[in-house]
C-alpha cells in the first residue's frame, strides 16, 4: 500500500467524500482525479467523459459531490448540473469551467450548481470547495462572480437560444425550421429577434456574441 493510500485509510475511517468527476479531455479528468485522489478525505469513485452518463454514474456510485466540466460530449455540465439537481437533490454539484464567460456562472447557479470554479484553480482549493459544497456552503470564484455581474442577464428567451444555437453550424433557415419543428418564418423572427437583443451584425455575430457571454 502507498504512503498515500495509508494515510487515506488511517484518516479516512470509511467517511470519504465519494466524488464524480465528468470530464471529457482525459489527460485533464486523470490528472485531476490523481490530485484529488491525494487528499486524505476524498475518493474520486467515479469517472466519465460525457455529459449524458454523469445521472447514471451518480446513482451507480452513490456519490455526495459531483464535479462537471461545462464543455462535454451528449450533454453539456450544466444540462447534466440541472438533470442531477432534479433527480438527486441532494447531491452537491461543483461546475468547472477552463473559459471564465459570465453567462455561464448564471446558467451554473440556475441548474442548481452549490459551487463554480475555473478549471486550473489550485488542486488544494478545489478540495475545500467540494468540503465546504457538502457542508452546505456556496463557493464562487470571485472573478468570475465580478465578471458575471458586470454581464448582466442573458437577453434570450430559450427558443431564441435554441434556435441560435441551431444556427451555429451555417444551416438555412428552411433547414433549421425541419430541425426544430418550427415554420421558416418563425425561425427567421427568432434569429433576427436575437440579433437585435445582441447588437449584431448578422447571426454568425450573433452566436459569437452569446458563446463568449456564455449564453448559448
């Protein structure tokens, strides 16, 4: 047995704090998961790559705290913070982000986030945010709360950002009216709505106005 692990199970006395860590880049979610792994009351007892295996995982394991990335294949951290947050309530969620987008702390905090740190924090800090998080505290990063404040709200109505976010990959708006159940015309209202509410020159502007805002 390493030193470590002696000292986890001398420490530890079967109270570790169950930990899931969903994070698509893999080099990062194990490198991650080997420093929280030294702590000697945190047990990294889960690992996913994607955003649609997180709910399963958590139940599977039993977790206390949940630790999503925001950018993830099949579903994105905040989706997984928000089906989590509704079907485990109580599970503590710590959202990280590598991109410090206002907008994104806002839709954290919404979808039931307890905490919402940048992703190159210092590993000792993102230990004690996953203890304070399970001793029922709140922990944001101060910059990126500053930075959310000084954003404002997120102007757009959901079906604006759903069909915004539909645009991004160039499709027409005859395609994006098949996609989402919607009428031609419909869909160019919601875009040219979007456009005005983010002071853009057209929608490619548009979407990446709201993926820097973090509204998207």
């Amino acid at each position: 047995m390493s030193a470590a692990n002696s000292e986890k199970s001398q420490g530890g006395g079967g109270t570790d704090i169950r930990v899931l860590l969903a994070e698509d880049q893999s080099m990062v979610r194990e490198a991650l998961a080997a420093l929280l792994g030294l702590e000697p009351d945190i047990e990294v007892v889960a690992q996913v790559a994607r955003g649609d295996e997180v709910l399963a995982a958590a139940r599977a394991h039993a977790v206390d705290v949940a630790l999503l990335d925001i950018e993830m294949p099949g579903r994105t951290g905040i989706e997984a913070a928000a089906e989590l947050h509704a079907e485990l309530p109580e599970l503590k969620i710590v959202v990280l982000t590598t991109f410090g987008r206002p907008g994104y702390l806002r839709s954290a905090m919404e979808a039931g986030a307890d905490a919402f740190l940048v992703k190159d924090a210092p590993a000792a800090q993102l230990a004690e945010a996953v203890r304070k998080v399970l001793a029922g505290e709140r922990v944001i990063d101060p910059t990126l709360a500053a930075a959310a404040l000084a954003g404002g709200a997120n102007p757009l109505t959901d079906r604006e950002r759903e069909v915004l976010r539909a645009a991004a990959d160039g499709s027409t708006n005859a395609e994006l009216a098949t996609a989402l159940h919607l009428s031609p015309g419909t869909v160019r209202n919601y875009l040219s709505t979007a456009i005005q509410k983010l002071t853009a020159r057209n929608r490619a502007d548009a979407v990446r106005i709201a993926r820097e805002k973090g509204w998207l």
